[in-house]
C-alpha cells in the first residue's frame, strides 16, 4: 500500500493491481516496423554542474536499457529528442552514444534495427546563416552516423526557422543531403508542442503548404526516403498526409497520443512506429503489434488501450519534458538502477506527476517488476516528504 498525492492536492492509498506483463520478445515476425526512442541517464557520482556543459553520462545504464528494447523484439531511434539532443545533450556526446550504441546492435543476437538523429547541433544558431551551412552541418552529422554503421534520420533543425527559411531553401538543402545519403533516410517533422523553435517548419506555419512542401521534395527522391516521422499529435491529418505518399514510402507515426488507431490503419493504408511512447510502454508495445501481426486486432487493442492515458499523462504539457516520465518507468521496471538525467532534467516534472504515472503504467500492465517499483516510488515519495 502507497500512500500518492492527487492533482486536486490531497493524499490517497492506492495498491497495485497486479496482471503485469512479462517483457519477452515476439513469437512472430512483425508487420510494423517499431522504433522506440530512447532516453539518456547521467552518472549521479561523476557528474559536475549539471546544467553547465557535457553531461557525464551513465554508459552502462543508457545501453543497459537499449538492450531491453532490444530484447523485445523493438527496433531504435538514436540520439533523437528523446535523449535530451540541445537540451542537455550535446553532438560530441550524441556522436559517442551512436557509436557505442551501434557497437552494441552489431553484437546482439537479434540484429535489431537502428536509426539515428542527424541534426545541426554542433553549431551555434548565430553560426548558422546559410543554406550553405546548414548543409555543411547536416553532412558532418550524418557521415558520422553512417560511419558507425546507423541509419540516417534526418531531424529537423532549429536552424531554418531561425533564418525564416522558404520553401525553397528546405528543397535546396534537403535535395543535396538525399542525393549524398548512402542509404534511404528517414525525415523528421516535429510539430512546436515538442519544440517551439521548430514552429514553421517546411517554411509555413500553414499545415497545408508545409505538407506541400515536404511531399514535393519527397517525391522528387523518393528512392532515397525510405520514411517519414511526422509528430503533430493530430491524427485526422496523419492520415491524410499518409494516403499522399508515395509508394513504398513509409509513414512514422510521432503520435503519441493515437498511435495504436494508426499504426492498426484503415483497411488501405497504415503508419509504422518511431515514438518515444514505446521506450516507456514497451512491453505492451511489443506483445500488441505481435498480436496484430497474427491478425488479433481484439488483443491489439485491449493492450494499446489502457496506455492510452499513461502516454497522455506522460506527454502532458509542457510536452517538451515527456522525457522525464520515460526515463522514471525505465528506473520503476529494473531497466536501469536510477533516473538521474543529463541537465538535471528529472526534477523538470512534479512528484504529483510520477505519482499518477505510476498508477496509470500499473493499470496499462507495465510495472513487470512490482517489488521493485513499489520500494522506488517510496524512496522517491519519501524524498518529496510522503509517507
């Protein structure tokens, strides 16, 4: 018995309700390719004046957790937002995450698949003027990935908001980058809810002319797009825009609100995964796409469904601090032995808000160690001056 506090400011005993999941990997091939996005953790004793500089990062933990997606039949998104990319984390650390990391994928049996975050972050916006230097930018990153042997996402930069970018300047710049790319990429459309700096993106704040705009670039090379992410938490336009793609171009649903309705689809067309949603939910992510691909859609849905609130609570607003729910379910489940987070970033959510993460992940069958997790809610509880 936890004694949590409620968003109305009260206190109230809640046990848990047992029926967890067993994370395990998938009897059979999936049909969906699943990304999951993953987080960073900082080395509690190493680490110095975190919000100043790089952070020290905890490898044995950050890796320990990839494994456990891994585990899981899931693939995963590399030093994407999800692992603090210029909010915490720095490109020479995400560059030494991606190299540990594809190190790591190379030697496990299952041969998982991995997709990594090419950006612009090694310079400063102030030092990003151009069209010329954006693309500068983007091709340091992604020869870096592709050397460590990664697939290439690239995200989106802060940059071309930055110099109110047109059009025709995303179409110049993404042109040169897909012709150079060694293997088909995966673009990165990331809506202002989970980075303000990226409002205008495709160069207009109008959803249409921006969809406009990427799907003419995208058709121009489809040979070399294998995919897009898009993450604007509407579902009503996913859809839309995912019918306009071209064959054998994939839609990624960043949606982490309705994911479990799309990637299902609607008889014609369907989105795959790349969600920081399935690094938190990962054994019912697992389990759910393992009964889609055996044509249960009853069991698909009777797992996504109760996720459903948890991944909303998680990605709450301020959406941009989802990462901090992440990383705490990952310390409730064993996968790693604390969330400590580079920037201090842990403390960017309230006690109140892990208290009802942790009733929701109980209810969606996601404590798969329940010992473990009770006797860390306390500790944290404890910390905030309950129980």
């Amino acid at each position: 018995m936890l004694t949590l506090p409620t968003y109305d400011n009260r206190l109230e005993e809640y046990s848990l309700t047992g029926d967890a999941l067993i994370p395990r990997a998938p009897r059979v091939p999936l049909t969906r390719t699943a990304f999951a996005a993953a987080h960073v953790v900082s080395d509690p004793i190493a680490e110095r004046d975190p919000w100043v500089g790089s952070p020290a990062v905890d490898w044995d933990n950050t890796l320990r957790f990839r494994h456990w997606l891994w585990d899981q039949g899931l693939g995963l998104a590399e030093a994407m937002d999800t692992a603090q990319r210029m909010m915490g984390v720095d490109w020479p650390t995400a560059k030494e995450l991606i190299e540990r990391t594809m190190r790591e994928a190379k030697a496990h049996p299952l041969k998982p698949r991995v997709a990594c975050g090419a950006g612009t972050d090694q310079k400063e916006l102030s030092d990003l003027k151009t069209n010329e230097d954006i693309l500068a930018a983007y091709t340091e990153q992604m020869e870096a990935i592709e050397a460590a042997g990664g697939q290439v996402i690239i995200m989106a930069s802060r940059a071309f908001p930055s110099i109110n970018a047109g059009p025709e300047d995303y179409a110049e710049v993404y042109r040169k980058l897909l012709r150079q790319a060694a293997a088909p990429v995966i673009l990165h459309w990331l809506g202002d809810m989970f980075d303000p700096a990226l409002t205008g993106y495709w160069g207009s704040q109008d959803v249409g002319a921006a969809s406009d705009a990427v799907l003419a670039i995208i058709e121009e090379h489809k040979d070399k797009v294998d995919g897009i992410k898009i993450s604007l938490l509407d579902q009503a336009y996913e859809e839309q825009f995912r019918a306009r793609l071209p064959e054998g171009v994939r839609l990624y649903t960043g949606d982490d609100f309705n994911y479990a309705d799309l990637i299902e689809g609607d008889g014609k067309h369907y989105s795959h995964a790349l969600l920081g949603a399935f690094a938190a939910i990962a054994p019912v992510a697992s389990q759910a796409l393992e009964a889609l691909s055996e044509g249960d859609h009853d069991t698909y849905h009777a797992l996504f469904a109760p996720t459903v609130p948890l991944s909303r609570e998680i990605f709450k607003a301020p959406t941009r601090f989802y990462k901090a729910g992440i990383a705490f379910l990952a310390w409730l489940n064993g996968a790693q032995s604390h969330f400590i987070m580079p920037g201090g970033f842990q403390s960017s959510r309230e006690i109140t808000h892990y208290s009802e993460v942790f009733r929701l992940a109980d209810k969606a069958r996601l404590l798969s160690k329940p010992d473990v997790a009770v006797e860390r809610m306390t500790l944290l509880l404890k910390l905030h001056g309950i129980g």
